[in-house]
C-alpha cells in the first residue's frame, strides 16, 4: 500500500547507465537500468563514457555524457581520491584522522572539511542529537565486514560516553575534541558529499550529463542525450540486486538510500544491522527498512536518509520539512507499507 502524504518543500539500488558494451561486464548499475527502462544488455549510446573505480571501500562509478576530455574521468576518480584522503577515519594523515588523534588539541583543516562538519553539527541539531558524526568510537566497534560480532556491553557503554556532537568545537579553521576519547566519523554523509562534488566538477568541465554513483549515492547533473528525465531504479529491500521496488522519474538532483537490509548479520536468532543508535549503541529499533530521498544534494539525501531511519516513520514528515534542499521520500515500513513524501514521480513494479 502507498500512502501519499504531501510536504511543503527535503534505495539502495539505482540505475543510469543505458547498458554495456560489447565485451565489458553488466555491472549492478547497468542491470538496474536495464530492468528500469526494459532496455536489452547490449544497447548503449554512442555519447558517453563510463568508468568503475574501487574507492571509498565501494565500486565507484562514473558515467559522463557529452564526453570532450578523454582523460576527464580519470580527473573526476583523483578528485574522489583526494576528498577520501581528506575525510578518512583510517588514512593516517587525514583531516579527521589529525582531529580523533590530536588528543584534544585544536587541529587545521581543508575549507571543505570545515565545512562538511559545521554542516552535520547543525543537522544533529535537527535530529535531536540522533543524527551524531561523534559515533566513530562507537561505530569502530561494530563489523559488518565479515567478522561478526557483537561488542561487550562495557565497550559499548564506553563508546557511547564519548558521543557528543557538542564536543566539536569550530574555532576558525580548526577543529578539536572537546571530549579526547571521542572520534569524528562522516562515513554517514562522505559519500553523498563527494558524489555532489564530482558531478558538479564534470559539468564544469563541459559535460553534458552526468551520473555518479559512489556504491549507492547518486547525484545526476545536466540532462541526457535525448532531453528526457532521468528513470532510477529502487531496489526491492531484501531482494535480489536487480530486483526493483519501481522507478523514480527525476530532473537533476540525487537520489540515496538507506537501508537496514544492506549490512547486517546474525547471531543467537537476532539480526544486528549497521544504523547505530547512539543513545543505546545498538543497531536501532525501527519500524523502517529502507529510505530512499531525492534532494538537490547527496549529502543531504545521505543525512536525510540515515536520520529518518533512526528517528521512525511518526516522525519522518517533521524532519523532511525541516530540511532545504528536500524533494521527495520514499519509505518502505516493516510491515511492508510504503510512504510517499513530498514531490515524487515513482511507478511500483508489481
């Protein structure tokens, strides 16, 4: 069942390529798109260019229309590279690396570090404090790589005495720790922001459209070849990679989901999944299994999304409203209800 419900003005899955070419692996976004537009795997228009790089610990892809600079792509995966070097929580010497080991000790930081924080100070405000780059000691705890487990009750009391996001202190270009045992972590809004970032660099560079899809967050720029808007596939929670929920239709924005179906395990029958909570230092009880927000960042999608869940669907609407930038939501319940905010064009598969 969808319900509507109307806002005023702020998936894991999506799919913008227009197919493969001959010779090249379908990866996951090609089938996305394929299943989406229901367009054959060898279809693929002469007028752009589309790479995969492993960064960010994901597969980064980046498709460019209207392609002038050969070497463009490779430009757009150093610039991803350099903003991981900056926002890292496990490359020594990154901006936030400097931060967590400086021992409390004001630390100098890139303009966009500063930014990007003093940006998720103000949103954890708006979430009440549920919404906290202080997790880092907490989330450190926690694997969902393939080492299973879950951490003893006298860690996660400590981890969760460190999380405070009052403890950042901005002070000109400098940020410090307030609490020296606490750790930044913007693994929570890194990739939305720097997806952001390289699509605005490719259409600066002269590219006409432009798709980049860092494991999941996507941000669309300028227009495809034929003028028509962009069709994203919503993958099914639970389901198969190329099994779609439906399709979102969109002019540029971003397009991000969150999800408690993406990293979880199990253990003595109970399913443990990645959104912490920071008040108990547990994966949080929700009654949502996926978010999927459409905005005019991915930053802000990646922040939306995760606040959502950890908030609960009673209070989705007064979050999204609060948010500029916000276009529309779609929310999949447990019980299996779908939620449709704000402006949205999304046509359900059946």
């Amino acid at each position: 069942m969808i319900k509507k419900v109307l806002l005023s003005p702020i998936i894991l899955c999506v799919a913008l390529l227009a197919g493969c070419a001959a010779g090249r692996p379908v990866d996951r976004q090609a089938l996305h798109l394929m299943q989406a537009n229901r367009q054959p795997a060898n279809r693929q228009p002469a007028d752009h260019v589309s790479g995969t790089r492993l960064l960010l610990d994901t597969y980064c892809t980046i498709t460019a229309f209207g392609l002038s600079e050969p070497s463009l792509l490779d430009e757009a995966f150093d610039l991803c590279a350099y903003y991981e070097a900056l926002f890292s929580t496990t490359v020594e010497g990154s901006d936030v690396w400097r931060i967590n080991h400086a021992s409390g000790m004001p630390v100098a930081v890139d303009p966009e570090t500063l930014g990007l924080i003093a940006g998720m100070l103000e949103f954890g405000d708006i979430t009440g404090g549920k919404f906290d780059i202080s997790i880092g000691r907490l989330s450190a705890l926690w694997d969902f790589t393939g080492q299973y487990g879950i951490p003893s009750e006298t860690d996660i009391a400590f981890a969760r005495s460190t999380v405070n996001y009052e403890n950042i202190v901005i002070n000109g270009n400098t940020v410090l720790l307030a609490d020296p045992e606490a750790r930044i972590d913007l693994g929570g809004v890194a990739k939305g922001y720097i997806a952001d970032r390289l699509a605005d660099f490719l259409i600066k560079r002269g590219v006409t459209g432009a798709v980049v899809d860092l494991g999941g967050d996507v941000a669309l720029a300028g227009s495809k070849p034929d003028d028509t808007p962009w069709r994203v596939g919503i993958r099914r929670p639970f389901g198969g990679v190329a099994d779609l929920l439906g399709v979102v239709t969109t002019e540029s924005a971003s397009i991000v989901t969150s999800g408690t179906y993406e990293r979880q395990f199990e253990s003595g029958g109970v399913i443990y999944h990645h959104i912490l909570d920071p008040d108990t230092g547990m994966p949080v009880e929700t009654d949502i299994v996926s978010v999927t927000i459409i905005s005019d960042s991915a930053a802000t999608g990646d922040a939306l999304s995760t606040g959502v869940l950890l908030i609960g669907s009673d209070m989705a609407a007064n979050l999204l409203n609060r948010v500029p930038g916000f276009v529309g939501a779609l929310i999949v319940l447990e019980n299996g209800d779908l939620l449709e905010y704000g402006d949205i064009a999304f046509e359900l598969f059946d």
